[in-house]
C-alpha cells in the first residue's frame, strides 16, 4: 500500500473489517522498501526483481519509513544522505550479516575512501553489513597482538587509504543530529577516526557491532605527535582547538549511547569525548589494544568533557593510560564523570589519568590487575570500592567556619571545617564569586593571581563520592591589600649583566648563564649543559610564601622551575615541567619522590608562568594560572626560594610575596 492510497482510504467511508486491518498495520505502513543489488541498475525501480545498482540510489528516493535492502557483493560509494526519517519511521540501510565473527561477514560490503557514509540528517539505521575503508588490504591477514601494529602500519602504508567509516553531522552546515542508530555493523580500517559524531548529535546509538583498525593512515611524524594519532573507534564532539570546525567553540553533543561493542582499534581510544560533550555513555564493550604509546599520553578511553558515563567495560592492552580525564583549560574542566564496574587489565602507564581538579562523580566496582598503579593525578575516590546497592541521594553536610586571609595583593588563603556525610566526603570546592578556584580533598586552599585593592567574596561546598554537593556555606569576604606593600623578593634581571645578583645564591653551579633579550623583555639564560642548577633567595627561616616566575624550556627534556623551602641541595621541594608533565617534586635526603603529576605540554618558543604556593602542609602548582598538582607533606617546614634548572632554561620576572 503505497502513500496515496492510505490518504484516499482514510478519507472514504471505512467497514468495520478494514478498519480492524488498519489499527495492525505499522506507522509507516505506507512506506516502501527498496532493494541494491550490485548487478542491477540506477534505471530500475528498487523492486526485489529489479534492483537499484548503488545505495546512493536508493538514498535519493528514500523517505521516512524506507527500508533499503542490500544483496550480497560489492560497493564502492562514498553515501550522502539526503533527507530525514523520523523517531516512527527511520530509513534504514539493511544486510544480510549479523554476528560478530568476520566469517559471516563480509558478504555485502561497502567500501571507500574519505568520508565513506555521511549522515546529515536524523532517523537512520545502519544495520547486518561491512563497511571497509581499506580495499588494498581486504586479502591480507591482519595481527592480533599490539606489539606488530606499527610494523603492520609501517609496512603496508603505501596501500593505506585515509578515510573515516561514519560521519554524524560530516556537513559544516548539518545541526543537531539525532536518531542515528548503528547496530549489527561491522566496521574495519578508517584511515582515522572509525565513527565521528559532531555539532551537537544528540541521542545516537551505537551497538553490538565490530569496530576495528582505526587510525591507520599516518599523518604525524613521532615528534610533534605520534605518527598514527587520529584512530580513535568513536570520537564525539569537537576539541576547542580545531578552530575551523562549525561548532569547535561548544559542541555540546549529548546522550549517545555506545554499548555492547567489540571495539579493537589498534590505533588510539576506542571512546574519545571532547570538551563541552556530556552525558555519553560507554557500557559493557569489549575495548582494547591503544596503539599510541605512553610519550604522547595515548589511552584506551579519554573523556575531556563532562558528566559521561564508562560502565561494565572490559578495558585490555595500551601502550600507555587506560582511561584518561582532562581539559584543554581549565574553562572545561568541569568532573562530573563516572567510571563503574570496569575490568582494568595491561597497561603501560597508570589504569586512570586524572588531570581535571574538578570532581569527578562515581567511580566504584572496577577490578585491575598488578600491571600498572590504578590512578595518577587527582583523586577519582577509591574505584575499587563496592558500589552502593541503592542510589546514594544523601547530600553531605554545609561546611562550616570558613576563612579568608589575603596573605599578600595578589593571594588569598582559605581553610573551614569538615562536612560529614553518610558514606563519605571525597572533596571540596571553593568558589569565588561563584566561579570556582579551588577542588581539595584537604580542608584548605589558596587562591592566587589576584588584583590589588579588590573585594572577594568565597563560599565552599562539600561533594561525596555519588557526586552529590551540599549546599554552599556562608559567603565570606577579603579585600586584598592595596599591593605598595614590599614584596620578599621581585627581579626582571635588567639591572645587570652578571649572575648572581643582589640576594641571589648559586646553591648548585654547574653552567653559565647570562643575560639574554629581544628588545621587550630580559632574562636569565642557562647554558646548554644538562647540569642541574639551583639559584636561590630568601632566609632558611622561612615558611609559608608564593613563588612565580615567567619560564621557557630549551626542549621537553628540559628539566625547570621553582624551588621552595629549599635547606641544601638534599633537602627542598621543586615544581618542574618535564617532558609532557608537570611535577611537584620533594628531595629528601637526596632522595627525590613525586607528590603529584599531571600531563602538561610546555611551549618551546613561549613563556609559561608557574607558581607555587606553599602555606603550612599544603603545597599547590600552578601552570599559567591552573591548579595541576598538589599535595600535602610535612618533610620540610622552613626554606629559601629559587628556581632550578637542568639544560636550557630561561627565566623572568621573578616574584615572592608572603
């Protein structure tokens, strides 16, 4: 029964019996379906008996409601949807595979290069048939261990094709795509990522198919960037960075769902959220084998943005992280995620990467094996906790006794009483003028680059594990000083041409250094020696300060920055960039340990500004004004200031103030 008809019969009289037979027929009744054959024609009608040639074809004719039924054989087509299903009446592209074993695939299969299937428009199924985007290799017998992917790669790169399988929102102008399901599908060898969904593609789905061998065309050239870097199985939003993308400035999709998948890249993550994308779920797939090792941070999840949910995963073999949490800024960095009932086996660096200070929500039930420490950078609570068996919708109590001092213009320190809670606190932010500065397990904080002469007014909540916050406590408020006061210690190294200067101690001297500039600014140069060098001001008697300084790496190698409460060269802490990290660092007793670390690129041709605040126990790092690390530690109480250095490093505007 075809459209037209259906209208003329609803308009005539109806008899009982065919008015029955109408309340049984589905919503698209009326729909058509239409049938690809590789041996038929674009001149048929897409009849069973006669069928179109390509599924672009059929495309063009299919309206909501349409099924597009595939035969057997080849296709070579890059598809183009050209208008919408709706949430009743999907168009669907139907095959005649099913299963996850490749011996009962590869009967229809389509293949491509670019952007083999793009979707602009919402309610589409893809369902039972192949998608390959590499046809050079379709006879060669893929590895199965990590450990002969690059060799693989390497090998067969002249043959590789670049391409993406299936692009969600591929058009620049394409909004707000929803209703896109991909289920039964099985998907080998995008040039990059495998399925990309952008510019705000809202509830999608991807399930029980195959997703494999991502990322397999090279484009970087293992210095800026591992050379197969974009394989990810499914990428969902648009980093900041990609400024000529449509929405790169918020693509807040949302509420995909990627479950029950075998998803084996052999390239980077099998799930990668970024900034701005929330409410995504990633549940109970079978997600290994992250080709990009730990140098340049690669993992087998990375969710950068928000409120997204990892559940009842298996998460096996990567060269470096396993799950990864971070932001470009922290104007992204807003937690919320949650990681639950996951199994966490082999892998290089540590199971979880925490680099956002903002709290996370959930992480409980996941179980690791003893091949790598479970999570490095801030806490995520303890992940191998049991998960409650109800939901934990208790929140913790108000936080009482705030305080804040302005200890110099342009800080102010901040400490209140414990919260309590039926299971337990985990952290607590602080906020100012209601944006948030601080996130702490402790129970203080400072907040620094502030402005002289100003009035601020904090607040802090309490949040437990289940991401439940309290209510904000009391609205306190600071001026700070009108910043004429003396700082302890302040130099742009202009007035002379010889080191040290002033109050300056060469506490460790292993290289030359020299005035250097260009014509705006003045600096303090290392030599290019990899001999460790310590400079140092102040009196051993003193405790609680702030210290920054404008800093410039000769290379990633280049171990630098600031040296606080220093005693000897056995006895001090230091907070470094080094080698795509920041590091807040203790020595004692000539024995050097980590307090915290967090993944951090420094600029080789600009000028980072660290700080670091030390107040009591507490120690805290900044990084061009974001909290990295921190840490509490009561080895050393009382010390000089400095900076340190270790190969080519240069230094300006050095401030100390109490």
């Amino acid at each position: 029964m075809n459209l037209s008809r259906n209208r003329q019969l609803r308009t005539r009289r109806t008899s009982p019996l065919l008015l029955a037979l109408l309340t049984v027929l589905p919503s698209a009744a009326g729909a058509e379906s239409l049938y690809v054959s590789p041996s038929g024609s674009d001149g048929n009608p897409g009849t069973s008996t006669s069928p179109l040639k390509t599924i672009q074809a059929a495309l063009d004719k299919a309206t909501a409601g349409t099924t597009i039924h595939l035969a057997p054989g080849l296709y070579h087509e890059r598809l183009v949807t050209k208008q919408s299903g709706t949430a009743t009446a999907p168009i669907t592209l139907k095959g005649p595979e099913t299963g996850k074993a490749r011996s009962a695939r590869y009967q229809a299969v389509l293949f491509g290069t670019s952007r083999i299937v793009s979707i602009n428009h919402s309610h589409y199924v893809l369902e039972g048939f192949t998608i390959d985007g590499q046809e050079n290799l379709v006879n060669e017998t893929y590895p199965t261990d990590l450990s002969s992917t690059r060799s693989f790669k390497d090998a067969n790169q002249s043959r590789i094709a670049d391409g993406r399988l299936i692009y969600i929102g591929a058009s620049d102008t394409s909004r707000d795509i929803t209703g896109v399901v991909i289920r039964d599908m099985f998907l080998n060898g995008a040039g990059g990522e495998c399925i990309r969904m952008r510019n705000n593609a809202t509830g999608n789905e991807v399930a029980n198919s195959v997703i494999q061998w991502c990322g397999m065309y090279g484009k970087g050239d293992d210095v800026n960037g591992y050379k197969y870097h974009n394989g990810e199985g499914v990428y969902i939003g648009t980093s900041p960075k990609s400024t000529s993308q449509p929405m790169y400035a918020n693509d807040s999709s949302s509420y995909n769902s990627i479950h029950d998948n075998t998803i084996h890249t052999y390239g980077s993550e099998c799930f990668n959220v970024k900034e701005n994308a929330h409410h995504n779920t990633f549940a109970r797939n079978d997600c290994r084998y992250n080709d990009e090792p730990l140098e340049f941070h690669g993992s087998l999840i990375e969710l950068r943005g928000h409120a997204n949910v990892i559940d009842g995963n298996t998460l096996s073999g990567s060269r470096s992280y396993a799950l990864k949490l971070k932001s470009d800024s922290g104007a992204y960095d807003k937690g919320g995620n949650s990681a639950t009932h996951n199994a966490f086996s082999d892998a290089t660096g540590a199971f979880i990467l925490n680099q956002n200070s903002a709290p996370q929500a959930t992480f409980c039930g996941n179980t690791f094996d003893a091949s790598a420490q479970q999570v490095d950078g801030y806490s995520v609570g303890t992940p191998t906790e049991a998960c409650s068996s109800g939901e934990d919708t208790t929140r913790p109590t108000v936080p009482t006794g705030l305080t804040a001092t302005a200890s110099s213009s342009s800080v102010v320190d901040l400490s209140w009483n414990a919260s309590s809670d039926d299971v337990g606190v985990t952290s607590y932010s602080v906020y100012r003028d209601g944006v948030r500065v601080c996130s702490v397990a402790t129970l203080s904080c400072s907040d620094t680059g502030l402005s002289p002469a100003t009035t601020y007014s904090y607040t802090v909540k309490a949040r437990d594990a289940a991401g439940n916050f309290s209510a904000p406590g009391d609205v306190v408020s600071v001026t700070t000083p009108s910043g004429s006061e003396t700082p302890l210690f302040a130099d742009d190294f202009e007035s002379s041409s010889s080191f040290p200067e002033g109050p300056w101690t060469n506490a460790s001297l292993n290289g030359s250094w020299a005035i250097v500039t260009d014509g705006t600014w003045a600096a303090r140069q290392q030599d290019a020696t990899s001999n460790t060098y310590i400079a140092t001001v102040g009196e051993p008697t003193w405790t609680d300060y702030t210290l920054s300084a404008r800093v410039k790496t000769g290379s990633t190698a280049v171990r630098n920055g600031l040296v606080a409460r220093y005693v000897d060269g056995n006895n001090f802490y230091f907070l470094i960039l080094h080698d795509g990290k920041v590091l807040l660092n203790k020595k004692v007793s000539g024995s050097t340990q980590t307090l915290q670390s967090a993944p951090f690129t420094a600029s080789t041709s600009a000028f980072h500004t660290l700080t670091l605040v030390i107040r009591g126990t507490s120690i805290q790092g900044y990084v061009d004004g974001v909290l990295l690390v921190q840490g509490t530690d009561t080895s050393l109480t009382a010390g000089k200031a400095g900076f340190y250095a270790n190969g080519v490093a240069t230094y300006d505007d050095v401030l100390l103030t109490p």
